[in-house]
C-alpha cells in the first residue's frame, strides 16, 4: 500500500524502457581513484531490466570520454558549458511505452550533457517517467527538475538514488523501489 492507503503502482506489468547513461574506466569512490569494468548506472539499469523485463538503450557519446577520472571531468564540464554532446544514436521511438526509467549519473548537480541531447524534443505525452541515480554524495539533486523540464507532457515521479560506490549490493534496494 501507498501513502494514503492506495495501492502501490505494479510498475512491473507497464511496457517500458530504460533509458541510461553510465561510464566505466576511472571513477571516484569516497575520496579514492577505483578502475571499473562496467559503469555504475549500466549496473542499477541492468538490475531494473533483471527485474521488470524492461528494453533498454544506453545514450553513448560519439567522442567517448576519457579513462582518465580528472580529464574526463573536465570534458565533461566543457560539454555542459558548451551545449555540445553529440550522441552516437538516437532514443528510439518511444510511442509504444508507458513508463521510462531514466538513469544517469550525477555531474554538477545535474545529468550530463548526453542526455540532454537524447532526451530533448521527445514525445512524452502521457508517459510516466522514474530517474535513478548513482552518485557520491548528491542524492537525486536537481535531476528529477531537469526530466520535469525536459519531459514535457510526461509525469516525473518517485526517484531513486544509489551511492556508486554500493552498486554490487543494491539490487533489493532496486527491487523494493519498482
């Protein structure tokens, strides 16, 4: 049951998608430098679709970031000043779904660049979406403001946020919030 005594939303039986962007190589974790294989939002995507059945389509840069932590944040940050992150391909057609689950990392407070190119100019007309995060510290911050801004005639709800460095242990916590 949800708040008020309502039944929660069985977001499991919805045709959806996950829409995510995630980076490996270099990441930082609680004040250290760790190498990774696989990126920690692909991680917490992998999980949902593990769980609900979900598509997937990763948003991947065409100029692919740097393994190096301290170098790719700094094109990160010229990609965010500038506006300018062209994306390997486009979002697919997404007229088929009722709920997206959008995942992204946090950078500055925000989703990174990539996403705001896949993501803009879409048609969200009744379409439910739920971020989830992985981050370090910065819970959802300003991303589910973003998806409202972005998403136009879409409802943004029930966000979830992940510290990166628990990725391997949160699939239950997953689980309980779908």
């Amino acid at each position: 049951m949800g708040l008020f005594g309502e039944k929660k939303e069985d977001y499991k039986n919805k045709k959806s998608i996950i829409i995510y962007f995630s980076r490996a190589d270099e990441n930082y974790f609680g004040g250290a430098m760790k190498y990774i294989e696989k990126g920690n939002t692909e991680v917490i995507a992998e999980y949902i679709r593990d769980i609900t059945g979900s598509d997937m389509f990763k948003v991947e840069p065409l100029e692919p970031y740097s393994a190096n932590y301290m170098q790719c944040i700094e094109e990160a940050k010229d990609r965010t000043r500038s506006h300018n992150a062209p994306i390997k391909a486009n979002v697919p057609d997404l007229s088929s779904y009722e709920l997206i689950y959008l995942g992204s990392p946090v950078y500055w407070g925000g989703m990174p660049e990539e996403l705001f190119t896949a993501l803009k100019g879409l048609d969200y007309t009744g379409k439910t979406i739920r971020p989830f995060v992985t981050h370090e510290g910065s819970g959802l911050s300003s991303i589910p403001n973003q998806l409202k801004d972005i998403c136009i005639g879409g409802t943004v709800i029930d966000g979830l946020a992940i510290l990166g460095s628990t990725v391997n242990s949160a699939k239950n916590k997953v689980e309980n919030w779908i």
